[in-house]
C-alpha cells in the first residue's frame, strides 16, 4: 500500500502546487514537507487535519489510504485545446481519485491529444470544482477554469478583467485570446490526474 508519504507528494502535485506553496500555506518549513513525502517522519494529528483541508482530500484517506469510492460524469473532451462534448458511445464517467472529496468536485474533463503539453498531456484527467467563484478573485488568482459564456460556449481558460467589470477577456495557454465576454460562470480546475504512463516530446508547431 501507498505511505502517507506518497498520498501527500501526490494529492500536493494534484492540486499543482509545490512543497514551498504547500509549506507557505500550512505555516512549516519546506523541509518539513520534504521530510513527510519522504517517509522521514510525519505530521501530527493537527498538521494531517490542516492538510487534508488544503488539499481537499480526505483525510482518512491521507491518513490510512483508504476512502469511499465513487465516479463522476464526463462532460467534455479537450481537443487541439477546445473543449467538445463527449461522443454518446465515449466514456461517460471517470473514478474519483481516492484522495479526492467528491463533495468539492463537479464533472471531469478527458484530454485527447498533447496539443496543450506541457501544461496537459494525452490521457490526463481534468476535475472541475463544484463552486462557481468570483470571477474577479479567479481573475487575481489567474487560475484555469471551465467557463459558460453568455451565447453558451464552454472554454477552458483564465479570465482576465477589463475596464469594463462586466466584461472579461479569456486567455488560453496556446490559444489566441477571446475578448470582449460576459461570463455566465467560472468553475476553477481543482485536480488534474496526470498520466504518467505517457511520455511527450514538445508538439511541432
């Protein structure tokens, strides 16, 4: 079975954050972390709460390795780095991880392609936050979201603030900008399920 050491590292690298951000976040040392992932000692009962909270996972399966297991819909494909609707014969559901809190979590978005890589590779598994947020917060914290505009489009993007507080620009990692938007809602990605079985070679462009 895992160590509680692994289930940190990978819950931490989940939710794209370094051992410095999660350290910062926790108020302890990056050694400390360090030292956690790398089975040296571990977090006490207070510090394991804390975690489990900051990384929205479950705690009793950061603590033990064991959590409910549950499945979550499907509702889009990225492709080329736009988002289609899945084929009705293509996947409609994807397991929760096991550290995730399925409370927290919406739907799941499947990468087809390495169009997007490095940021997102072929095989990754997106998760979508349940909470729509404020967007000018999500525009301050320059997070990637799944997004519905006005006429109905869904993008994954980060919104950008204008002059205008009712419209947003949307910015993509290797896609032109998309400006003058009015934004119906913002969900921020919570987890990204890497695959790791693939290795990637930079598209030629």
């Amino acid at each position: 079975m895992m160590k509680l050491g692994n289930r940190l590292k990978e819950a931490r690298m989940a939710c794209r954050l370094s051992q410095a951000d999660l350290a910062n976040r926790l108020s302890v040392s990056q050694s400390a972390v360090a030292h956690w992932e790398r089975a040296k000692n571990e977090p006490n009962l207070h510090q394991l709460k804390s975690l489990s909270g900051l990384l929205g996972v479950d705690e009793h399966w950061l603590a033990f390795g064991s959590a409910k297991k549950a499945s979550i819909g499907v509702i889009a494909l990225l492709e080329q780095n736009i988002l289609k609707p899945p084929l009705p014969d293509n996947i409609q559901t994807v397991d929760l991880p096991p550290y995730a809190n399925s409370e927290e979590l919406l739907e799941a978005i499947i990468v087809t392609d390495s169009a997007s890589y490095p940021e997102y590779r072929k095989g990754d598994i997106i998760y979508i936050s349940r909470k729509s947020e404020n967007l000018h917060a999500l525009s301050e914290a320059g997070v990637e979201c799944y997004i519905e505009t006005d006429d109905g489009k869904h993008y994954l993007r980060r919104v950008v603030a204008t002059s205008d507080p009712t419209i947003w620009t949307l910015v993509g990692y290797f896609s032109e900008p998309i400006a003058n938007q009015r934004i119906r809602f913002a969900r921020p990605i919570s987890w990204v399920q890497r695959n790791t079985s693939l290795t990637v070679s930079t598209p030629i462009t």
